[in-house]
C-alpha cells in the first residue's frame, strides 16, 4: 500500500509540473507589465488622423488565470477625446485559443480569438460592438526580446481590412 500511494503521490506531482511547463498562459507573458506606446490613429468612422501617446498596464489576476490590461491614451490638443479600454487576456482550454474580451470608453465592446503565437506575432480577431454597429476587428501584436512592442488595430469595411491604428510601445 505505501509503495502504491507513493507511486500515486508520484504521478499528480509529474502531472502537475507537466502541466506548468505546458501551461499556454505563459503565451501571454510577453503583455505583462507597463508600457508607453506611442502611435498613430488613422482616420476611420471613430474619428480623424491624430497622433497617439498611451500607457498601457497588464498584470495577473485571479490566480495567473486571466490578464486584466488597461490602454489609455494621453489627452492633447490633437487628441481632446483619448481612447481607453480595460479588459482580459486568457485561454480557453475547449476550443484551444487565446480570447479577450474588453470595454472602452465610447461604449464599444468586443470579443475575439486567436490561434497564438506564429514567430513573434500574435493575433487576435473578433466582433467588436459600437453605438454605430457591429464590425469585425483585429488586433496584431508583435514581440521583440519578450515583450510585446508593436500594435496594429483594423476593422473589416466592405470585406477589406482598413487601418485604424498603429503603435509601437516601449
């Protein structure tokens, strides 16, 4: 009997150290922390051209399972209306996708998947919801030694994908 409980014992601590270094949470490592991203937003049914200044905050929460993230851009003379959004990062074990899910201050709201990470290139794609309808979004990112340094965000307009903005983040 103590040879079979050890030999138990054994296999849930193998199991769990399995698991932690499979972990696919550890996908989104490269988001966590503070960043000063700086950019452009294109002109789009969201407003006109203007340059862009954000400080963007992620961190862990809920026991590493989700990663709540905040952007918010800095109010200027050329951008007297900032963009904010806060929302999540995490995974979905089922359908084996990164998701997000995230709220701004313009009352939009979105959704979206992505299948991971391709080289240094993550993206995320999935219905965003405004007062003036639904759209399609994309949200690309890209790493550069472990953390993420660029972004491009694009809505599909007439089955094309359109710039809407484009920053690169420090």
């Amino acid at each position: 009997m103590k040879v079979r409980m050890t030999f138990v014992l054994f296999l849930v601590v193998f199991a769990g150290v399995a698991m932690a270094q499979n972990n696919p949470l550890k996908g989104l490592d490269p988001f966590i922390g503070k960043f000063q991203c700086k950019g452009i937003a294109f002109a789009s049914p969201m407003g006109p051209e203007h340059a862009t200044a954000a400080t963007v905050n992620t961190q862990w929460i809920l026991g590493g399972q989700w990663a709540a993230f905040t952007y918010a851009e800095k109010k200027t003379t050329v951008n007297p209306k900032p963009f904010t959004t806060t929302g999540f990062f995490g995974w979905d074990a089922e359908k084996k996708k990164y998701v997000s899910g995230g709220v701004d201050n313009m009352a939009g709201y979105g959704t979206s998947e992505s299948d991971g990470w391709t080289g240094d290139t993550l993206v995320f794609v999935g219905p965003f919801h405004t007062p003036g309808g639904t759209m399609n979004f994309r949200d690309t990112f890209t790493k550069k030694n472990g953390k993420v340094d660029s972004h491009l965000g694009e809505i599909e307009m007439n089955g094309t994908w359109t710039k809407v903005s484009q920053e690169t983040c420090k």
